[in-house]
C-alpha cells in the first residue's frame, strides 16, 4: 500500500490513483507501507531511486543507513511503535530524498506520520516541498520522543510513591510488589527504546546538516536542523538520566522486598528463641524417669505451667525492650 500527496493551494491532499503506470508528477511525498514489487517499480520508475528492501533498512551500519545515490539521499531511523501499548516495539523507516520530492518506505505505523497528514492535510504552503515534510515528520518523532520520556518520568514518581509509603501501609503483599516490579521493567524497556530512537534520530539529522552545502535550503531550515540536534541532545541526556532513575527505584524495590523478607525471618526467630524455654521444660518434665522428685509434687504441674509462661514471656519483654520486633 502507498499514498501520494500534491500540493493543492493551501493543503497537502491525497491523489487518487487508479494507474500505478501513472503517477502525478508533482507528488511531493510518496509514503509507502509494506510495499509490493509492482509498488516499488511504480515509485522507482517516477522517482528514479531504488526503494531499500526490508532487510536493507534494518542493516544497523551506520554506512548502510546513511548514504547518497545517483543524487538521492537515503536516510534510514528507528522510530518508536505502540509506545502507549504495554507492548511498544521500535520499527525502521527510510527516508529518501530525490530532488525536491520525499518517499517513505516503512512497515510499521508511527504515530507521527498521520499526525502529520492531518497536518498538511489542513493547511500548507502551495510551495512545499519534500524537504519541508521531512522537516514536518522529524520534528514530529522527536516531539513523541519528548511525551514518551514525559511519560515515563510522570509514571516514574508514581512508581516512587508506591514504594517509599508510610510504614502504617499494608506490607508483605507479593501481588502489589510483583506489579511494581513488572512496572519498572516495562518503564526501563520503554526508555530502552526511546533511546535507541533518538541516537538514530540523531544521526539521521547530523548527517542532513552534514550535506546540507549540496542543497539549496533556506536560512529558516538550516536554523531549523540546528535546533533538532539541540533537541536530540537533550532528550538523550533526559534519557539517561530516566535509565539512571530506573535504576534507582529498582534498587529501592528489591531493597524494601529483602527488608520485608527479613522482618519475616526475625519474626520467626525470635518465636522460636521465646518457645524454646518452655520446649526445654516440658520436655525435661515429660520424661518418666523414676528417680525425679518433682513428679511427686502435689503443685508440680501448675508450678511447671507457670515456669514455662515465665520462660517465654522474659525473652519476649527483653525483645521488645531492646526494640528488636
């Protein structure tokens, strides 16, 4: 499946194609989406550009990502899929740009791209250009990246409050923690991803500016490519700085779960230091030998009942008083 775009006077319209052996030659954006073999030669015969295969675009060389043919410029990112999703996936799109016309090859579908459409969509200048819709769809990915990472940081401290609650919170709950735990996996796979797309992002927009003196783009554009690597530069430091938080309160969580599992075991030891008194008596007075005199105690059982009582509570007040339960 493909879309062409032409300008019209004051929007970017879809064109109707009925003849793929007749493309509109003012197409100034070609977008396709898992595209046949027909659809490939229909786009290459007007654009005179050879379309990447799927397995070119995924190639994670720099060199093979990144390069001029024949005056076209093949640009190939990683951009970020179903980030909403608890299942968010990265996907390759190739951006190619043969004289002043745009085509898109990708099989997956950003979010950015029909934001764009409906951009263009309502309203554009009569002039534009494959150029000024690149522009238009990178500074759309990178405003995603930004909400991602926006996100993830918001998600972040709710994470935090979740785990650092007053002490008076319900504790030992296995279910709550496991959710926590799953949370901070999928947050940290997500920014993962984020910053997968960026430094492709990044890359794609150095190596604009680089070639940039071959094309004959305004002053505006030029400023334009400046403040995206600003941008990229800075998402990617807020990227790591969310990896390193990520870190942290995963650290935290496995810290209060091991504390947990330790107020557990100290509960356990210390009934078992308090009920090993009275185990130590009753098993010395359970045993029928017939040389003990205590057996023939009229009061020997209840003074036994009460010597047991007394050995368990005085481990237990010592306890509580050193403040170790």
């Amino acid at each position: 499946m493909f879309s062409v775009f032409v300008p019209t006077e004051s929007s970017l319209k879809k064109a109707v194609i009925e003849d793929l052996t007749r493309l509109p030659d003012n197409a100034v954006w070609i977008d396709l989406v898992n595209p046949s073999a027909v659809e490939d030669r229909a786009v290459e015969r007007l654009a005179g550009i050879a379309v990447p295969t799927r397995e070119d675009m995924q190639e994670i060389e720099v060199s093979s990502r990144l390069y001029i043919e024949n005056g076209a410029r093949y640009m190939t990112a990683t951009l970020m899929c179903q980030s909403d999703t608890d299942m968010p996936r990265t996907t390759a799109v190739t951006f190619i740009l043969a004289g002043h016309r745009l085509v898109t090859v990708r099989y997956d579908t950003p979010k950015p791209f029909p934001l764009v459409e409906h951009k263009l969509g309502r309203s554009c200048s009569p002039a534009i250009t494959g150029e000024l819709v690149l522009m238009e769809l990178l500074d759309a990915v990178i405003d995603r990246c930004a909400d991602i990472l926006e996100r993830v940081g918001i998600d972040l401290d709710e994470v935090s409050h979740d785990i650092f609650e007053p002490e008076s919170a319900r504790h030992g709950n296995s279910r709550r923690y496991s959710q926590i735990l799953a949370a901070i996996g999928r947050k940290g796979d997500l920014t993962s991803k984020v910053r997968e797309s960026l430094v492709s992002i990044g890359r794609l927009v150095a190596f604009m500016s680089a070639v940039v003196e071959g094309v004959k783009w305004s002053k505006d554009m030029r400023e334009q490519l400046k403040t995206m690597q600003r941008d990229v530069g800075s998402l990617s430091d807020h990227a790591s700085y969310l990896s390193g938080k990520i870190t942290f309160v995963l650290d935290a969580m496995l810290g209060v779960v091991n504390l947990e599992q330790n107020n557990i075991i100290k509960l356990f030891s210390v009934m078992a230091v308090v009920l090993m008194p009275p185990t130590l008596i009753a098993s010395i007075y359970g045993m029928n030998f017939k040389d003990m005199p205590e057996l023939e105690w009229v009061h020997g059982y209840p003074i036994a009942l009460l010597a047991m009582v007394a050995a368990a509570v005085v481990p237990y007040y010592i306890f509580k008083i050193k403040k170790w339960l």
